[in-house]
C-alpha cells in the first residue's frame, strides 16, 4: 500500500489531519490499533477552545457542533465557600469557549472521512517507521493478521502518549522533560441535567473537584483522589457526597444527583517531547506532549498541532517550500509551553497537595483570591482559557 502522508492514530490529531489534507487534495491513511466503536466512546475532554470551534467550522466539520455543543461565555471559581465568576467576552475582547465532548468531534471526523472516501483502517496496529530521514518512509503494521507495509512520503505519530511514534525518534536527539502530580482525578459521567450554566473549578481543603458537562441531560464531574485509589473505593453515594462537600458554597446552590453511567480514575503529568520532527516523520497531539487536564487542553493543542502541520506538508508537497516543515517544530512548541505553563498553573492553583508546607497552601489561597478580585489577573486567566495567538 502507498500514500502520500501515512498518519499513526485516529484520534483527533490523526483525524483531522486526515481531512484537512484531504481538503487540500492530498491523500492520506489512517492506521487505527483499536475498533471504531472504541475510539467513539472513549471518554476524554470536553471544552473547545473558539480557535478549536474556527478550525472545525471552516474545515466543513462543525455542522453538528453548531447544533448541540453549548457556547460558555465564563466559568465558575469557587472557594472559600463562595463563587468568583471569570467572564471571557468581556475580558478577551469577545472569545468564548464550546462544550462539545472529544466523543463526538471524533464521531463527525470518522464519518467525514468516511464518507469523502477517505481510508482509516481500524484494528490496524503501526509497529514501527523505517527510513524517516529518506525521501520514502515507511510504516509497518499488522492488519487482519497480517504485517503489511504503508509506503509514503510522509508519516505523521497522531498515536498518542503509548503510541510508537515519539520512540521511532533517534533517541539522541530527542529530549524529554516530565513532571508527575502527587494527585489523580476521578471521573464520572451522570445522566443528570448538570447543577450549573457554566462549569466550576472547586478548591476545597479536601481537594479539587470540577462540574462540567456533556448536554443539558447529562453531567460530567471530576474529583481529586490519591494517584493510588482505585474506581472499587468509590460508591456512588461516596462520589456524590464527597462532591456535595467540596462544592458547598454559602446562599443556596444544590448539587443534582443521578445515575452515574461511567467512573475511571486518570493520573496526571505534564510531558514534553522535542523535536517534533525527524526528517519526514512528524509528531503531533498527546504522541509529543501531555498537559494535566485542568483547564482542558490537551484536545485543543492536539487540534493546533495539526492545523499548523496540514499547511505546513502542503506547502512543501505542493511547492516544495522547505521553510515551512522546518519550521512546524518551534513554532508549534511556543504554543505547547503556554498551554503546558497554564495548565500546571491551574492545576496546583486548585489542587490540595498532600504535602505541601503551610507557606505553599496560603500563597494558593492568595493566588485564588487575587483572581477572584482583580480584573488584570482574571485577564490573564480568561485569555489562556479560550486559547491564546501564539503561532
Ligand atoms: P489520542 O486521542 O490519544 O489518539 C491516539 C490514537 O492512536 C488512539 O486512538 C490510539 O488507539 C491510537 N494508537 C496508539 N498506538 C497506536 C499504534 N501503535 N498503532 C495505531 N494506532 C495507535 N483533555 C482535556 O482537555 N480535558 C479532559 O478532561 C481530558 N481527559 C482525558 C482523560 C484521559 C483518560 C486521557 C488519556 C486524556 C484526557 N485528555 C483530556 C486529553 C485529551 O483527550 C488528549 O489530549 C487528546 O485525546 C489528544 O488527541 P490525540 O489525537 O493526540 O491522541
Ligand atoms: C472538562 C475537562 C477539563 O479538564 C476541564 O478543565 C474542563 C472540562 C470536561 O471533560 O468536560
């Protein structure tokens, strides 16, 4: 088999790369190591940046989006056991952000690559890139039962943090930089209508908790836990009487409760793999860099990654202008530390850490309480979260 750009992975890097490729008439396939079904329901992020929403829309995949995902002008702060609201429009010169979960971007992009004719081979497993730095990669994977190889010009890791791309980098040229989290978060799914119009980022001494959600029927909370608890601790009654305690707020707010329909406990790091290219082999999305999920940006950097890399492997397809591919590295990398920066900043700004000293909490406390009064820090706060111009 041959194609012009090879791409390990459909999740959203993988896919929307697929079609935006496609839209500039150059072909490409998908290796997938799991089944359709399993890509469409694996639980992930929610919030749409409004770069995220432009891209989706101009690309012919928003269709959907613009029916059922929810425009948010603002989010919730709440500590102290009182609610600080942070208003995008006004303090980002009109952005706003959209709740539309991960499930069902990669839902519409399947079934738009499907129906343009495009090619996502499911249950496809890449098993390595050869010759990334000649002028004809190749991807071997294993397929129905049989090795096959994917010639191309180009290949792309859209395969995520487990996937086999980062590690077919010569490892002498590749630097990593990690940092774990004393933490994990719980995650649940509830068909409940949510308690809320806009999602709230709790601090409570006992930990952070989130209430987001999915549609106006279905809610979608998180709870801080030990990187060691297991789902089996965590009764329903626990989850939701641990989330009434640390959403308590004064005045009179309750917390709907409903079935819960899926728990999973996920750690947390902060990742960052560089560079993001070797010869014709280009890494994009959770392959090259993991963010915490507070603030929700993994899936919006993913997207940026790629929407940047599609013009890039066209210009140099197309014009053969070098510039471009060598420039996708750095340029997507300014983006991934603003997003790796804001994301640990939101991430120990709301967690409790078990061992933090006295001086760690009140500077916390201080931090949150700075954002809660003052328009210049709430700013900076709103900017990041609707996502910041940095390429
Ligand atoms: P992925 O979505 O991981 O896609 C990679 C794909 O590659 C997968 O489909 C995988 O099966 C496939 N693959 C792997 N290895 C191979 C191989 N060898 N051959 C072929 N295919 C392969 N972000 C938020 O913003 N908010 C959240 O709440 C949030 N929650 C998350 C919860 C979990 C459990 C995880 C893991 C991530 C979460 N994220 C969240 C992050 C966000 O979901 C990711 O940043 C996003 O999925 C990145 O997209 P991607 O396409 O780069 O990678
Ligand atoms: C969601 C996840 C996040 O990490 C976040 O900051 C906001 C929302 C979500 O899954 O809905």
């Amino acid at each position: 088999r041959t194609t012009t750009v090879g791409i390990i992975g459909a999740g959203p890097a993988g896919l929307l790369l697929s079609h935006l490729l496609h839209r500039q008439g150059i072909d490409s396939v998908v290796l997938e190591l799991r089944d359709r079904a399993y890509v469409e329901r694996r639980q992930r992020a929610g919030i749409l940046e409004q770069d995220t929403v432009d891209v989706l829309r101009a690309s012919g995949a928003g269709a959907r989006m613009d029916r059922q995902g929810l425009e948010h002008h603002g989010i919730e702060l709440r500590f102290d056991r009182r609610s600080h609201r942070i208003d995008f429009p006004s303090l980002t010169g009109g952005r706003s952000v959209m709740v539309y979960a991960q499930t069902e971007v990669v839902k519409d992009l399947v079934e738009l690559r499907l129906k343009d004719g495009g090619t996502v081979l499911f249950e496809a497993e890449a098993l390595s890139v050869d010759g990334a730095d000649t002028d004809r990669p190749t991807i071997r994977y294993r397929h129905e039962g049989a090795e096959e190889t994917l010639e191309c010009a180009y290949v792309v890791a859209c395969d995520g943090f487990h996937g086999i791309g980062r590690r077919s980098l010569p490892e002498d040229l590749l630097t990593v930089v990690e940092r774990t989290y004393p933490f994990s978060w719980l995650g649940i799914l509830a068909d409940v209508p949510p308690s809320c119009d806009e999602l709230i980022y709790a601090h409570h001494e006992r930990g952070f908790a989130l209430h987001s959600m999915r549609s106006p029927q279905v809610s979608r909370l998180y709870l801080q836990v030990d990187p060691d608890d297991s789902v089996d601790n965590w009764s329903d009654e626990r989850i939701w009487d641990e989330l009434d305690t640390r959403f308590a707020v004064d005045g009179d707010w309750t917390l709907r409760r409903g079935p819960i329909t899926e728990k999973s406990i996920t750690p947390m790091r902060s990742f960052v793999a560089e560079p993001l290219r070797h010869g014709r082999l280009f890494l994009a999305g959770d392959a090259a860099h993991i963010v915490p999920p507070t603030g929700a940006k993994g899936l919006n950097l993913a997207i940026a990654d790629v929407t940047l890399l599609a013009q890039a492997l066209t210009r140099h397809h197309t014009q053969g202008d070098e510039a471009a591919i060598d420039a996708y590295s750095e340029t997507a990398l300014r983006r991934i530390w603003r997003a790796e920066h804001f994301s640990y900043t939101m991430t120990t700004l709301l967690h409790a850490d078990p061992a933090e000293s006295g001086f760690d909490r009140e500077l916390r406390l201080s931090h949150l309480r700075y954002l809660a009064g003052s328009e210049a820090a709430s700013a900076s706060l709103a900017e990041n979260y609707v996502g910041f111009r940095t390429n």
